[in-house]
C-alpha cells in the first residue's frame, strides 16, 4: 500500500527512568508531545550546521540562538546529559560555485593592468548574457527580443518600471535581485566609458569597474573557464575560511559549541558504505555514475514511509530540484522525477573522490545522514534545523536513513525553527536580503539579539526590526537596572549591620513579595516544560521584577535585603539559563562578566582595574583643591561633585544613586552598557534640540514673512503680477471685482477678498508707526 494514501505513523518512546514532564513541538505529529528520551538522561541531538561559503547572517542566527537556548534549558535547567552533534557542510553546490568564481575572478583581475576597451567589452558582454540568463523571458515579453547588446538595458528598465512593475517583482522572488546587480553593474559600465574618454584607464579605475560588475563578471567567468578548475584545495580552503568565520560569530552570538563537530569531507569512505547499503536494501541504482534513491521502491514499501514532515509537498518539482542544487539540474540516468542524488557523478571543474561508481562526490541529504549516524547511532532522540529544511532535505534525510537501517523512525522528535523576517520580508541569501551577525553586532549586543528570540515562540516566524529591537533593548535595561540596584543594596546591607538599622513593624511586603516569587518559579518551571514557551517565561520574570522595584521604593530603611537577594539570584538563574549572563557563580546577581577574557581575568589585575578610578578621585581632589585654595563658591563645589557622578565614574562602571535619606547608594554596572545608554539619551536630546530649532526657524520665517508682508500698501496687494492673472477690475480701494474673464465676483468671494484687505491694512498701518516710531 502506498503511505499516500494514510498517514505517517509515530511511536511514542518509553522509558522507565523518570521523566521531567517535558513536551516539545515535534514536527512529526505537529503537535505537542512528552518527550522521552531512548535512554535514560541521556539525549541525542543532531543539529543541521551552516553550507560555508558566505558570511553568516541573522537567518544563522535566530536558528543556532534559538536552539542554543532550548539545549541550555534541557542541560541547565532540566538536568539532560545531552550529546549534540552538528555537521558543517564543506561539499556543495553553493561552495562549489563560489570558490571557482572567487577562484576565476581573482585569476582575471590579476592579469588586468589597467582599464581598456577590451575590459569593458568582456564586462558588456557578461552584462548581456546575465539579463538573458536570469530575466531573459521577461526581457521577450517586454521587447519582443532578447537582449542583444547592453545599450538596449535602458529600454528594458523603463518597460519595467525600473523593477517596480508588478508583473516583473511577481514573476520570480529573486527578479528585483537581479534587476539590481544589472542595474550596479551597467552604472558601473558606464562609469568606466566615462573614465576611458578622460583618459583615466589605470589599475584602480579597472578595479572598480570589475568590484562593480562581480556578480555579472565572476558568472560569466565560470561559464567559460569553470571546467577548467582542477584543484581541490580552491574547495577546501573558501570553505575553511567561512568556517571559522562562522564560528567566531557563534562564539560572539554565545552559541555553545557542539560536542561533536563534523565535516562532510571527513566522511567519503563511511558516505560510499551507506550508500552502498541502501543500494543492497533495493533501495537505491546507479546510472550513469551517479547514484539515486528510489522513493516509488521505498515509499509504501516495508512499512515505509516518503515525506514524513510535509506529506503535501511530495512531488513538488520545484522544491526538489532546489534540493538536488544548482549544478544536478543535468542528471542524467534518473528514472523518476522524485528521486534524488545520493552520489553525484563529478563534472569537469568539481571535487572528486573515489567510489565503486566512479569519481564523484556525496549528495546533499545523505552528508547528514551518515554523520549523524556515524556518531549517534541508527535512532536519534531529537534533529534540528531550519523550517525551510523540513522538505526535501529532512525528508529524504529520514528516508535514506530508514532505507538504511531498515528501520521507521530514524529521529524521535524533529524541531523546525520559524523564518526569520526582516523589516516584514521573510530573509534569504539567495534574495540577497540578509543582514550579516557582524552588520548587527556593530548596533547591538549579543544580549540584546538573544532577548529578542527569547520573546518569539521558537517554531514561529520572528520578524526583526528596528521596533522590535528596541522592545529588547528596554527589557535588558529594566533587567540592567534591577540587578544594579540590587547589587548595590545588598553591598551596602552587608557593609552597614542589620543591628544599627531601625526595625521593620511588619513583614507583610515581605511574604507578599515571597509568595510572588514562587508563583514566578512555577510560572516559569510550567512554560519551560510547555515546549520551552520562553515568552511566557520571560513576561513572568519581567513582571517579579517590576514587582520588586515597586517594593525597593519603599526605601532603604524599609526593606529586606534577604528577600531581595533571593528574587535577584531567581533571576539570574533563569537568565545564565537562557545564555543571557555569563560565568556567573551560583549564587552571584546580575549578567556576570562582558567577555570570556574578563572572567578568566578576575581581580587578579588590581593596577588595571583600581588605577583609572585611582586617577578619576586624584583628578577630582584636585579640582576641590584648587577651588578650595581660590576661595571658590559652593555651586562651584557642586558642579565639580555632579561631573563626577556624570561623566567621570559612570566611564568606569560606577554609578553614584543619590537617595532621599542624605545617603548615595553605589551602583557597578557595564560601562559599556552605560555608555550606549548615554549615547541614546544624547541622541534623543539632540534630537528633541532639533525639533526645537527647527520649530524656531519656522517661527522666525513665519515672523520674517509677517514683516515683509506688513511693507505692502493694502491697495496693492491685489495688483500684483501674479493677482492681474485672476483679476481684471478693482475698485477705489484696491480689491478686484471682476475675474480675468470679466465676469463679476460673488458676494462671498468679495466679502472674502475685502477681509484680506482690513487685515492687510491693520499690518500696514503698524508698520508704518513702528517706522515713526524709530
């Protein structure tokens, strides 16, 4: 029987050990589910790592944050032995491409030595052959031609609006796309044409037309010269650099590191094995070098089942031969439509390795299969990746996997995280809407981003923007403020004994704010083990939080420390928890050290760390001094103590809280955080400023305008130039009584016109006597 025809089955694990009461949202059922690990405590977990061959951008971010948090729930939280496993994939079609292009273009723009006709002709031609190859339908329903020569681009622009006409931004999402790489590289063109008239025709002006026309250029170079790349190490080396470019930036994101990292490269021999496998299960054929799955053999089959997660989308061409990459659009030998590569035959100009079929390299969706495998086994606990992963890739994952093993249930529990959307637009490098983690991280902090996730459902769409990163940002900040004020309380409760305090008359507050804060655990614990539902968690912490700040304006007299500390280290639990502090020990308050280096540093540097407040009091004691000696006033003194609780130790970290009872309470905070808080404020205010001055130029041109108004005679105001093209008579007075046709005005345009003419003559008559006046 075909599984077309009924649904996937799923097996729900059992497990004797104790289980913490956990459901998860598993992509298998769509629904919420116990989760059970195979064995024990102890949890498997594949994650689908990045395709290196560009920068990470906050596509990579909101999926490695995201699950960077739920496995910190799991092992910090819920007490899981996790075992996570994630791959990077070093063998692609994308890192294929983009080393050979990387590889030509450097190769071209070393032999070019300055700008010439030859160098535009090529960069002309590549410009042509890329409108045809990318937009070229669009190009004959426009013109009724393709394009033939790069002159004829502006007559295509217009027809289409210049990319705004609706049925081109609706023929294919990446139109808009490439109807701006044309656009930049025939500015570019033109520019350079521009250069050579002049006589400006150097290695720099040769330079920016190439940088102008890369995407255009670096294409047109593959088409012709790509076959001839040989060297494997042009592979190897683009995809290592991107690696470690990823990863410093999972490292800046504070992305814990996977216990196990693979490389796809590292895998070929036990790659060739488990194809070879599913090729013994009847799974699997050669053709023609290559080697695909069979899905009509495997699905129905055995108690088998295709396309687990998106059954709707089986047979979907489209998505599958985005599956099967740019360069297996040509595979030759494949009996069905539906089925794709687990071993592509190597064309000229592609990486190659050994196997019973012939030089080849691994397809896509097998890579994960064995090394996942390899490390965890023929049955995983939990797989992670991306939504947009689910079908084909996750798909034919378990599939293969299956096939394999001859087993039903490969993964236990599959978990999608939500698109990310940017300004409303759903992101994607192929659309080249992304924003890169380094772009962001340049404006925000890596807290700051995490707060963001922590407040989206994992398995929804997020959208980022600048509205909601300041929604963020104020979240830290009131977390910021609490853990200060707490800090600083509890430093001074210990620096001043309970017993030269005055006694409180009633614990009521007290035990009000207790049984606040277990209602906030239970709260918290309940949303953790609902599918880690982090923004219920977090509303739940927020509202302790301003709960106890209601309870801190009490006053300092009127408080217990204890209980506040016992909210503050609640917090920062949760908070080390969701990745948000850092090295914090257990029971210290507030996000712990900026950087690793800083907590690994300590106190061991005292010059480093007590010299520049050292020198801030020396600067000051000075000044007091020399104001003192001068015989200076006390609002002097004054000036000199607020610069000083301002400017110079909140550069430090050191935030001076001045207080109703005649006592400042200290505060140590971030100075960059205080820093960037600063700089908002100075930015708001110079705002504001702006807004203020630009109102009182308004003002004064309105006032200006009055003036010169006032200096006109009220019989002439209607005898203007621009008034004899509507008026045709006037009275004794001045005010018209025919229009330009000669027809007369109405009674209501006259009492109108005669008004004008009272107020005119009131501003005259003013002017005049101000004139006498002076």
């Amino acid at each position: 029987m075909s599984s077309s025809s009924k649904a996937s089955p799923w097996i729900q694990p059992e497990s004797a050990h104790p289980q913490t009461g956990l459901k998860v949202l598993n992509s298998l059922t769509k629904s919420k589910v116990p989760f059970v690990p195979r064995e024990g405590n102890y949890v498997s977990w594949y994650g689908c790592g990045p395709t290196v061959y560009d920068s990470a951008h906050m596509g990579h971010a909101c999926n490695y944050v995201t699950f960077d948090i739920i496995r910190r729930i799991m092992e910090d939280y819920l007490g899981y032995d996790m075992n996570v496993v994630m791959n990077i994939t070093d063998i692609d079609d994308k890192v294929i491409l983009r080393a050979r292009q990387k590889h030509l273009l450097k190769e071209y723009s070393a032999k070019i030595e300055g700008l010439s006709e030859q160098l535009v002709g090529e960069v002309s031609l590549a410009f042509v052959e890329f409108i045809n190859k990318q937009v070229g339908e669009f190009v004959e329903i426009k013109l009724g031609r393709k394009l033939t020569s790069e002159s004829e681009w502006k007559e295509f622009a217009t027809a289409i609006d210049f990319g705004k006409d609706p049925a081109f931004v609706a023929s294919d999402l990446k139109a808009p796309m490439h109807y701006n790489t044309a656009k930049t590289t025939f500015e570019a063109l033109a520019v350079a044409r521009m250069k050579l008239k002049s006589g400006q025709a150097g290695k720099t002006e040769a330079s920016a037309l190439i940088a102008g026309a890369e995407d255009v250029l670096s294409q047109w170079l593959d088409r012709k010269y790509g076959t001839d790349v040989t060297d494997q190490r042009i592979f190897q080396d683009l995809a290592s650099y991107w690696e470690k470019e990823f990863l410093d930036d999972m490292d800046a994101l504070n992305v814990r590191r996977p216990h196990v990292m693979t490389r796809v490269s590292e895998f070929i021999s036990e790659i060739v094995q488990f194809i070879q496998r599913i090729i013994d299960n009847g799974y699997a054929y050669e053709a023609d070098g290559s080697v695909y799955f069979s899905v009509k053999e495997f699905d129905g089959k055995n108690g088998h089942f295709y396309a687990k997660l998106r059954p709707s989308a089986k047979g979907n061409t489209k998505l599958l031969a985005d599956g099967e990459g740019s360069l297996g659009k040509e595979a030759l030998g494949k009996r069905d439509q539906g089925d794709f590569a687990l071993w592509k035959r190597s064309k000229p100009g592609e990486p190659r390795w050994a196997s019973p079929w012939g030089e080849g390299r691994p397809g896509w969706h097998i890579e994960c299969s064995v090394m996942a495998s390899e490390i965890l086994g023929q049955q995983i606990d939990i797989h992670t990746g991306g939504v947009d992963l689910e079908f084909p890739h996750h798909d034919n994952e378990m599939s293969q996997s299956e096939a394999c093993f001859e087993n039903h249930q490969w993964v236990n529990y599959f978990m999608h995280s939500g698109h990310l959307h940017i300004e409303g637009q759903k992101m994607s490098k192929s659309l080249k809407n992304f924003i890169t983690i380094k772009e962001v991280l340049k404006k925000y902090t890596a807290r700051q981003i995490r707060m963001l996730f922590l407040f989206s459902q994992w398995s929804a769409p997020l959208y980022f923007d600048s509205e909601s990163m300041e929604e963020a940002v104020a979240v830290e900040k009131l977390l910021s403020n609490f853990f200060t004020n707490a800090t600083a309380i509890l430093r001074d409760a210990r620096e001043r004994p309970a017993e030269k305090e005055p006694r409180r008359r009633t614990l009521a507050p007290e035990l009000e704010l207790l049984e606040a804060l277990k209602d906030t655990q239970a709260q918290v614990h309940q949303a953790l083990l609902d599918s880690f539902d982090t923004p219920t968690a977090m509303r739940a912490i927020q509202d302790i939080v301003s709960r106890t700040n209601i309870y801190l304006q009490r006053g300092r007299d009127r408080i217990d420390p204890q209980v506040i500390q016992a909210v503050a280290e609640y917090v920062t639990r949760i908070m080390r928890v969701f990745g948000m502090a850092n090295g914090s020990p257990a029971h210290a308050v507030g996000w712990g050290p900026s950087s690793s280096s800083e907590s690994s540093q300590g106190a061991a540097d005292r010059e480093s760390t007590l010299l520049p407040v050292a020198r801030v009091l020396s600067d000051f004691r000075d000044a007091v001094r020399e104001l003192a000696l001068s015989g200076g006033d006390k609002q002097s003194l004054l000036k000199l103590c607020d610069k000083l609780r301002d400017q110079d130790l909140p550069s430090l970290g050191i935030v001076i809280d001045d207080h109703g009872d005649g006592r400042a309470l200290v505060k140590i905070a971030d100075p960059e955080e205080l820093q960037r808080e600063r700089e908002r404020q100075e930015a708001k205010a110079a705002e504001l400023l702006e807004i203020k001055q630009r109102k009182a130029q308004e003002a004064e041109e309105k006032r200006q305008a009055r003036i010169a108004k006032s200096k006109q005679p009220p019989q002439e105001m209607f005898r203007t130039p621009e008034m004899r093209e509507l008026y045709s008579e006037w009275d004794e007075r001045g005010i018209p009584t025919k229009d330009k046709a000669g027809e007369e005005l109405t009674k209501s345009k006259l009492k109108k016109l005669a008004k004008e003419y009272e107020a005119q003559k009131k501003l005259y008559e003013k002017y005049i006597q101000s004139q006498e006046a002076s």
